[in-house]
C-alpha cells in the first residue's frame, strides 16, 4: 500500500512543481509582454508626436505658399499696373486690357528665352504665328485610337504644328513667369471672348471653334490629356481649367460637335484646384466652378 500512496504523493508534489512552475513563467511572459507594450506605446507615442509637428509643419507652409501675394513689382513691369483675377462676367477696359497684353509682349522680347526669335518679329509675331498655325491645323477629337498611325498623329499633334523652337519658347515662358502665369492666362482668356466685348482687336483672336478643338483635346483625347500630363502640375491644372470653360462656351453656342461630357472635367478641376492652395486665384476658380457644378446639377 505505502507504494502507491508514494507515487500519489510523488505525482501531487510534480503537479505543484509544474503548476508554481507554470504560474511563474506565466507571470515573468505577462511582465515582458507588459513591458513591450509599453515601450511600443512609448514609441508610437513619440512617432505620432513626430508626425503632428511634421503635418503641422506642412501645413504652416502650405498656409504660407497661399498667402503668397502676387509680385507687386513684377506684375507692374510685365502689365504696366496691377492686374486683377478677371472673371467670365467681368467688365472690362478692352485698350486698357489690349495695352496689357502688349506690355506683356514687349516685356517678354527683352528675355533671354525670346532672342532666337527676335529676327523674326520678337513675342508679338510669335504669338501670331502661334495663333495661325494652331487655328489652321486642328487636333483629332476621335478616331485617334482607330489605328497606330492616327495616335502618333495626335501625340505629335503640337511639335508638328508649331515646331520646336516655338514649343520651346513656349515652355520657357511658362518656366520662367510661373510667378505671374495666373495673370497672364486670366487676361488672354477674357481677351479672347466674344467680339461683342473687345471689338477692333489688335491681335488675331481664334473663333470659339478654334478654342474648342483644344479644349477637347487636352480634355477629351489621350494625346491631349497624355501631353498635359507631362507638364508642371500649375500649368496642367490652370489650362485643364479654361479648357472646361471653354467647353463651356461651346455648350452655349451648340458648337459642342464631338458631344464631350463636360460634366466629368468640371469634377476634376474642382478637387484639383481645391487641393491646389498654391494658387493665387484659388477662390475664384472655385466659385467659377462652383457656378458650372450647379449650372450642370452635379
């Protein structure tokens, strides 16, 4: 008998051994375990402490880049005065505006980017020229995925109309007056609209057709959309946005020949501009778009 109280015994006596044994690894695992959260506590607290004063950081400096103002002194040398945002109903002084655009065009012939094309009649005949051949050798609007051949076309549309000296020019302007580029396509674009405005103008003015056919293209075209894409995102988001005015135009005119859906553009250029608080004129883009949403009931 004693031989098997012995092994009850013995077995009672391992049990205890394994359950004390058991409970103190238990509690040394929940004291690491603890400790680990703890310091993991620590450090996402620190990382997300690092990441508010990163986001606050950045916001402070995008609160600063829209609160940039517009360079007062430039402006006055490139326009002869202060330019204002000009919007689609604005009244305006058609010689006032004209004298403008032809400072612009003086201003431009004294850069360093305009003295190849001097000899053939400085900013003023490049804008000319500009205007005639893009007027006279339209974009594709459809059709341009028919075949390989009438992709190439479209893609290559702009070097082959203008020619790379004028392409080249072109991006230097954008380049180099980024700064004041908001102003100069604001008073271009209201120069640019109905005759019954501004009559008797001193620069060739493409028709509303002419303006369409672009506005389609970098709208509407994978050549268009493609070649905007590979341009600063300012200059892609500013020209995407007098395209879908332009569009707009055309609704009103019944001059929409291709049928575009400008309801999908007017969408993306409000969350585009909307992000975009580097622009000057943030806030009139806006509500100018804001007018279209509701003009289009989106």
């Amino acid at each position: 008998m004693e031989k098997p109280i012995k092994i009850v015994v013995a077995i009672l006596i391992a049990g205890i051994v394994l359950f004390l044994g058991y409970s103190m690894v238990a509690k040394w695992h929940r004291t690491k375990v603890d400790q680990v959260q703890v310091e993991c506590q620590a450090a996402c607290s620190e990382q997300l402490t690092q990441l508010q004063e990163q986001i606050a950081a950045l916001e402070e400096a995008l609160n600063r880049m829209s609160a940039t103002p517009l360079p007062e002194k430039k402006l006055s040398k490139v326009f002869g005065e202060k330019t204002e945002y000009l919007s689609y109903d604005t009244k305006v002084d058609c010689k006032a505006m004209e004298a403008q655009i032809m400072t612009f065009l003086k201003y431009l012939d004294n850069q360093p980017y305009m003295a190849a094309y001097k000899e053939k009649g400085g900013a003023k005949q490049l804008y000319r020229d500009t205007m005639r051949a893009l007027t006279a050798s339209p974009p594709m609007l459809t059709g341009e995925l028919e075949d390989l051949i009438s992709l190439i076309r479209n893609v290559t549309h702009l070097y082959r109309t203008l020619g790379r000296e004028r392409i080249d020019i072109i991006k230097d302007v954008f380049e180099n007056e980024a700064d004041i580029l908001e102003s100069v396509l604001a008073i271009f674009y209201i120069y640019s609209l109905p005759e019954d405005r501004c009559q008797d103008k001193a620069l060739l003015v493409p028709t509303l057709e002419a303006f369409y056919s672009y506005s389609g293209y970098f709208l509407n075209t994978l050549a268009g959309r493609s070649y905007l894409l590979r341009r600063d995102s300012k200059v892609r988001v500013l020209l995407s946005y007098y395209a879908v005015l332009v569009l707009d135009r055309a609704n009103e005119e019944m001059l929409n020949s291709s049928g575009i859906d400008i309801r999908p553009f007017i969408d993306v250029s409000y969350y585009e501009i909307g992000s975009k608080r580097s622009l000057v004129y943030q806030k009139q883009y806006m509500t100018e778009l804001e007018r279209l949403r509701e003009k289009y009931e989106m």
